[in-house]
C-alpha cells in the first residue's frame, strides 16, 4: 500500500511542478526513456513524444500563458501497480486575453520516484478553439 501512496505522491508533486512552469523540474522528474502522449489529431498537440520533445516544446507554450503555465490542479487519483490514473482541472490564462478552462484525465506510469509516462485525455474542441483558432 505504500508503494501505491508514494505513486499518488510522485505524480502530485509533477503536477505541481508542471503547473509552476518549472521546465527543469520536469526534465528532472521524468525517466529518460518517459513518453508522452495526447490524444486526438490536432497538429501541433497529438501524438506520442519523447522526454526531450516534451522538453523542447514547453517553452513555446510558456510565452502565451499570463502566468508562465497551466495550472493542472488534481480532483481525484486512484492508483495500481504501477499506475496513477488522474482526474485534474486545467486553467490558464492567455497573452491573447482568452481563458482555457478543461477537465482532463491523465493515466501516469511511474517508476520509482519519477514519471516514466503520460497519456493524456482532453476536450480537443475546446483546446482547438482556444489554442489554434484565430
């Protein structure tokens, strides 16, 4: 049972960091072989990518956030073996005056005391209208 709270604790402390836009605090809390992927087709944001993909693209979303980052905030967690599955709210603030406000739900692989993958469902709609929409 221990092994399980210390996953659900692995991944709220990534999530924290992820919403702090600490770049380098998730290049440190992700495995070196750690995947991330996004569901849907919308280009630019789908599909499976590597830690130094993921690495390389968070900057580019830094600079339209007011705040530096989206703030994922948890709702709920359940973990097994060695999975977390999460339920989170997401919300930012944009350069452009718009706001993104999604629920997400988010399958975490852990490792040890890092994040060795990410699937991660949203409302691409929303995230299409808001991100990629003129």
């Amino acid at each position: 049972m221990a092994d399980l709270e210390q996953s659900k604790k692995t991944v709220e402390e990534f999530l924290a960091t992820f919403s702090a836009g600490d770049i380098e605090g998730i290049r440190e809390a992700l495995t070196d072989d750690a995947t991330w992927w996004v569901q849907g087709s919308l280009d630019g944001l789908s599909g499976t990518y590597t830690k130094q993909q993921m690495i390389d693209l968070l900057p580019n979303f830094k600079n339209i956030y007011t705040n530096g980052a989206l703030e994922l905030k948890p709702t709920g967690m359940i973990a097994e073996g060695d999975l977390v599955a999460v339920e989170a709210e997401g919300h930012a603030e944009l350069t452009n005056g718009r706001v993104y406000q999604s629920l997400y739900h988010f399958l975490f692989e852990v490792r040890g005391d890092k994040v060795a993958g990410v699937k991660e469902y949203l409302d691409t709609h929303h995230a299409h209208a808001i991100f990629f929409v003129e």
